[in-house]
C-alpha cells in the first residue's frame, strides 16, 4: 500500500508524527481514522490482534509504528534534514517526549469532559462522510466520544490532579525555555516538537484543521493566559520549522 500514515487530523498526537515526518521530507500517504470503526482494520493491518490501537500509525513496507515517537525515529532513519533526535542529547529528548506525553495525558481528559458536554463539538467528530447528517447523528457521535473517553481516560483522576499534571509539564518547559530558544542542546529537536503539540491542549495552534467548537474544547483559557509565553513560543517555532 506504499508509505501510508493512519491520523486524526485534529490530534496533537498525529501533529507530532506528521510534523517529524515532514521535517525530514518523507513522503506518505494519509488515512483518516475513524475511532471505533477502523480499530479492527487497524488491528488486521498491524498484525497485533490484542494491542490498544492507537493513532497515529505508520505502514512502512512490512512494519508498522504504532507511537508519535516511533514514527519520529522512523523518520530519521530513512529522511533527510537535521537531525530531530541528535545522540549527544537523546536521552533528554525522549525524556521531554515523556513531558510531552504527561501534559497530553492530562489535556486530553480535560478536553473530552468538555467535549462531552458540548454539542457543536461532538457533532463535529463526525467522520467526514457522516458530517452532513449533522445534529441527526448526535447520539452516534456520543457514543464515538464516550468511546475514546473509556479507552483512554481513567475516571479516578479528579480535575485538580489533571491540571497539576499539565502544570508541571508546562513549568518545566518554561524553566528550561528560559536561557534558550530551543528545550534541549541549543538546537531544534523532537523535544521541542513534542513540547509545542502538548500546548495544543493549552491553545491549539491556528494549523490544525478543528471545528470552532472542538476549538474552543481543545483551548484552556486559564492555563492560555498563565503560559501565554509558551504559547508564543510554539507559535514562533512553527513559523520557523513547521
Ligand atoms: N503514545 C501514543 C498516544 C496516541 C493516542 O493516544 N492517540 C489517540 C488520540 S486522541 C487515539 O488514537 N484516539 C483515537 C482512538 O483511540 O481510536 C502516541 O504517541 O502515538
């Protein structure tokens, strides 16, 4: 089927692959995932029967990457450009994607709560070929969210945990943006890739393609005007390599 990325446009997850892949000029096809739906197609193609599947998912000859990180990897073995995971500074680099991953983990629960209270949003998850069935599917387009929800949400964190868990990722980041540009070894790297798709659940940048409502889903106000530094931050980097 030829190099083939399976993504949710709106994802900072797919963002931080498809980011890496075009970093390094590496062509691929795109799939459109559709939560529920394609998990057992997702399930036969990446021969792993029992896996979570997650996306975004790389089809890369006979392998498959099932992780943002791994996609990255692949990307720099078989792409071209500056490095995004230099060996001198590897070690931090997967460390910050761990960050990364943390203040995602926790802006996503966030933002599916909202989400779920917010029908414009939810009908706005509708995959492309049912968006014109509009407030009619509704229910559908619950049961899709409450899916992704159970899946990857557990219900015993309480609100206040979830915004110390972003809290301490995001203070982090701005300590170490503090003597420098870039979070790692003075150059941009995956780090910095990983930490600006994490601020997608702070404000999610202008390029990705979501709904005004999932927009506004997506956005934390309170946490928007405390790291309005950050946010700024990642908007320069994307002017300058995205
Ligand atoms: N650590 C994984 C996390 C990916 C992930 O959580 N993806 C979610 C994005 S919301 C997903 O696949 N959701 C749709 C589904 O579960 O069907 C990565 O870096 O790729």
């Amino acid at each position: 089927m030829g190099r083939t990325l399976v993504h949710l446009p709106q994802s900072p997850w797919s963002e931080k692959a498809r980011w890496a892949l075009d970093h390094h000029g590496v062509e691929y096809k795109l799939v459109e995932h559709v939560p529920m739906v394609f998990e057992p197609v997702l399930r036969i193609w990446s021969r792993d029967l029992r896996r979570k599947i997650t996306v975004p998912i790389l089809f890369d000859e006979s392998h498959t990457f099932s992780d943002s990180l791994a996609i990255a990897e692949r990307a720099e073995e078989v792409g071209r450009g500056s490095p995004l995971f230099p060996r001198s500074h590897l070690a931090e680099i997967v460390g910050w994607n761990e960050v990364a991953e943390r203040i995602m983990w926790a802006g996503r629960a966030r933002a599916m709560e909202r989400m779920l209270q917010n029908k414009r949003s939810l009908v706005e998850q509708l995959p492309p070929f049912l968006r014109p069935g509009g407030r009619a599917l509704l229910p559908l387009a619950k049961v899709g969210a409450a899916f992704v929800r159970s899946k990857h949400v557990p219900r015993t964190t309480s609100p206040a945990e979830l915004e110390a868990a972003m809290t301490a990722g995001l203070d982090k980041a701005r300590a170490a943006l503090a003597t420098s540009a870039y979070l790692t070894g003075g150059a941009f790297t995956f780090a910095d890739v990983a930490i600006a798709c994490a601020l997608g659940f702070v404000v999610p940048p202008a390029r990705l393609p979501l709904g005004p409502a999932t927009r506004d889903v997506f956005s934390d106000p309170k946490l928007a005007s405390v790291y309005a530094d950050l946010v700024d931050w990642r908007d320069r980097l994307i002017e300058q390599h995205r």
